[in-house]
C-alpha cells in the first residue's frame, strides 16, 4: 500500500507533465477568430462610395474596404431574399435545397404561363446550418435581425443560435420605428426600448452588447439588418440632409440614402467597440447584401436605387438582380486596398468561414461553395468552374422565371416560360445590352447544356403549365 507521504511525492510529478501538456495545446491551438456577417437587405452593387455612388455616404464602410478586400464580381446565389439566407447558412445552391424564393413565396396568378414549384417553406433543419458547425469548435453564436428562413421550430435558436433578437418568419420589419410591433405582435427580443429609436441602431447596440459579453470566448455574429428594405423609413433629420445634397445622375432618393447611412453608422460602431475592446486583430468580418437593389416601382418612395450600370435590379437574373457589394477584413491575411475580380457567389461564405475557423465539415456534407482562403491570402485562385442559378418564380418586381449560369467572362440567361436564351459577355458589356446567341451559337449551347446538366445534379425543382393561363390584357 502506498504511504501517504509517497502520494504527496507523486502529485507533482503527475500535475507538472498535465501543465505542461495544456501549455503546449494551447501554443498549437491558438483561440480561434470572431466572425462578424452583415448582411444588408436589397441594397445594390454601386450603392456604397467604395463602389462609386457619389450621392450615398459610406465613410465606415468605404473605411472598412481600404482596410480589407473589396470583391468586385461576387454575386447573391439568387435575386430575392429567402434563397440567399438559406445559401449562407448551408453553403448550398438554394435550388439544392428547394428553397428558391421569398417565403412563403409568391402566389400564382392566371396571368403566368407556368406554375411555380411547391418549395420548402423553411430552412430544413437536418440542415448542418454555419452557427451549428462553428459550435462543435466552441462558438458562441448570435442572430440579430431578419432571419426570414421559417417561423415556430425553424427560428434561429433551432439552427445553431444561442441568441436571436429580431429574427422570425417575416421579410420585413414590423416597425423601422420603436414600438416594434404591429396588431400587438412584437419583434423577438424588442418588446422594450427608447420611444422614436430607429431600428437598425438598436439592432446596432444588441449586437454590440453580444461582442461585450463575450469578448472573452470565439462569438459568431450574424447581424442581418432590415434595412434597407421596403417601406423606406428613416431617421428625419439625416432625410432632410440627404434632400439638401447634389443627386448623382443613378442615386436620388433621399429617405433610401439615409437609411445606407444608418447602415454606415452601424457598421462605424462596431468596428469602434472591436477597437475599444481589443478585438480588431483576431475579428473577420464580411459585409455583404442578399441581392441587388430594388429599381422599379414597388410601394411609397420607390424605387429605391438604380444599379446602373448593371441591367434591372432584385427579382430579376441580369446584373443588377444578382451582383452585389462584398468586402472581407480578416487581419493578418488581407492586404489594405485588396481588389479581387474573381466571381465568387454566397454559397461561398460557409466553406470560407470553416476553413478560418479550422472547422471541418461534416461527413458526408455536400457543399457547392469553395473556400475564398486563396483569395483573401493572394496565394492562389479558387477550384471552381461556372455559379448557377435556378429562379422558377415569377418575381414581385417583373423578373420572369429562368436560369442563369457564369463562366469566365460569358453569362448565359434562359427564361423557362419559352426557352429562349440570351448570352453576354460580361467583361465587355456589363450592362448586358449585347446579346451575343445568334452570333456565338457555339457557346450559347455550350453553357446551356452545362446549365441543364447542373440543374439535374442538384435536382432542381421545375415549372409546370398553367391550365388556367389567361393573358393579361394589354394596356390601352
């Protein structure tokens, strides 16, 4: 039997090889980066100043891209809202997921042709969502804003969330005004504030509260703001300046300038309380939005934006439906006023994120995005051929259903209501007013057959005829 003089002897010889051994673990495993996303909500590809509008004011952000890259060909994996969502969290073509419009969607109508799909009205949740994957490392993860991906037992806290405030099935805010809430529904986690506090600085100061209580640990923030969707609400007195300003020959609307701006501040602000709290140097964070901006008449003070010169804007596959702004800080990896002309596509953003995070994916997980490491690193380009998209909706906006496919510099669009095909070369004519079909035969079969072969890999869900179909009458 060991003495118990023999047994104090040994404690330190056991106590010194298990320090030394956790000293060591942690010198190879240093803490992981915090993540923070913004995804803003219909804003267009030139509607920042670091993307050359002259009428709206973006300091922070342009700020925020000269200290990081600035992608110039990144596009939303669909022109409408919903379908993006789910490609962030999943990495997956939302035509993979049968999860391709708005939700609930919009509903058929004796005017169309075809009848859309029946699609799943909420991000499934056998689904290994982003917030779910970063958690097996250690994450502490938040949701604030619009989730739009599914209501009761598909809310964020469902997918990987340990915190949601303001996220549930809606697309738009109850309010942009506090109280937030309409018909005495409230949005989750706002049923008290401030009388006249603006939406996004509150959603501002939730996910500034978040990073301070959990400073000390690897946090995941998703901040989805509302803004700057429809209906346009603003704070009056940044409105009233935007009315004192000069228009550019694209951007005039006032109220939809001051809404970017509250985006601006909020954006200001969180890269102030990182700085405060000595986050900065082990903080990526992405800024982007869902899709392009919205450029046609669609409620009080629309359109929003022109995104010229890219053709139409959301609900619609040419350029302006689909491109949208995309800057990434990651210190220590990007380089200060990084350009990257590479198309990259929001299916992208989950592979990228796991590999920073040294997450690996699930067994057996498809993923249709590549990892932007090479980029974001200047060491190398991305292993990926074309980016698709599927959209067999009509759209709220007049985009009519189709499919589109990018490879290199060339774009091919089909519209599924006759199959007609358009093809563009993008670098030459970016405002796709050149359709080159019948002058390259060749390479509109090409990528067409390319499109087709992609849509039966991923097993896209497709139109069928209207019986009811009755041609709207054409205006007087």
């Amino acid at each position: 039997m060991n003495s118990p003089h023999k047994a104090r002897m040994t404690l330190p010889k056991l106590v010194l090889p298990l320090l030394l051994l956790t000293i060591t673990l942690s010198a190879a495993e240093p803490r992981p980066p915090n993540f923070i996303f913004i995804l803003i909500d219909d804003m267009g590809w030139t509607d920042l100043g670091c993307f050359g509008s002259t009428f709206y004011k973006t300091p922070n952000i342009d700020k925020l891209a000269a200290s990081g890259m600035k992608f110039t060909n990144a596009y939303a994996a669909c022109p409408v809202c919903s379908p993006t969502r789910a490609s962030i969290m999943t990495g997956k073509y939302p035509a993979r997921l049968h999860l391709t419009d708005w939700l609930p969607g919009r509903r058929d109508m004796s005017s169309q042709k075809l009848l859309r799909p029946q699609i799943r009205q909420a991000l499934p949740l056998e689904e290994v969502a982003l917030a779910e994957a970063l958690k097996s490392k250690g994450y502490v993860t938040a949701h604030v804003g619009k989730w739009h991906l599914g209501g009761k037992g598909f809310e964020p806290q469902k997918q990987g969330f340990d915190l949601n405030v303001a996220g549930d099935h809606t697309g738009t805010p109850l309010s942009y005004f506090h109280p937030f809430q309409r018909d005495g529904r409230f949005m989750p986690g706002l049923e008290r504030g401030e009388a006249g506090e603006y939406l996004t600085d509150r959603l501002t100061t939730e996910a500034e509260k978040f990073i301070e209580q959990n400073r000390d640990k690897p946090f995941f923030l998703y901040l989805a703001h509302y803004a700057v969707h429809i209906p346009l609400r603003a704070k009056q007195e940044l409105v009233a300046k935007f009315q004192q300003s000069q228009p550019s020959p694209s951007h005039t609307n006032a109220i939809y300038a001051a809404m970017i701006a509250s985006v601006d501040e909020s954006v200001g602000r969180l890269v102030r309380k990182l700085e405060e709290l000595k986050l900065t140097d082990n903080t990526v964070i992405i800024f982007t939005t869902d899709n392009g901006g919205l450029s046609v008449k669609e409620g009080p003070n629309t359109p929003a934006t022109s995104n010229a010169p890219l053709r139409a804007g959301k609900g619609y596959l040419y350029e302006g439906g689909i491109r949208v702004p995309l800057i990434v800080r990651w210190p220590g990896a990007t380089h200060a006023g990084g350009v990257c002309r590479t198309p990259v596509s929001s299916v992208d953003y989950y592979p990228t994120i796991l590999e920073i995070a040294r997450v690996e994916p699930a067994q057996g997980q498809i993923l249709d995005g590549a990892s932007l490491v090479p980029l974001l690193k200047q060491s190398g380009e991305i292993k990926r051929g074309a980016l698709f998209w599927h959209y067999p909706h009509y759209s709220n906006q007049g985009g009519k259903p189709g499919g589109a496919i990018r490879e290199g510099d060339f774009k091919l669009v089909e519209f599924y209501e006759d199959g007609r095909r358009e093809l563009y070369n993008l670098v030459a004519d970016i405002g796709e007013q050149s359709d080159l079909a019948r002058q390259s035969p060749e390479k509109a079969a090409a990528l067409h057959k390319k499109l087709s072969d992609w849509r039966r890999q991923v097993n896209a869900q497709m139109m069928t005829s209207n019986p009811d179909y009755k041609p709207a009458a054409a205006p007087p």
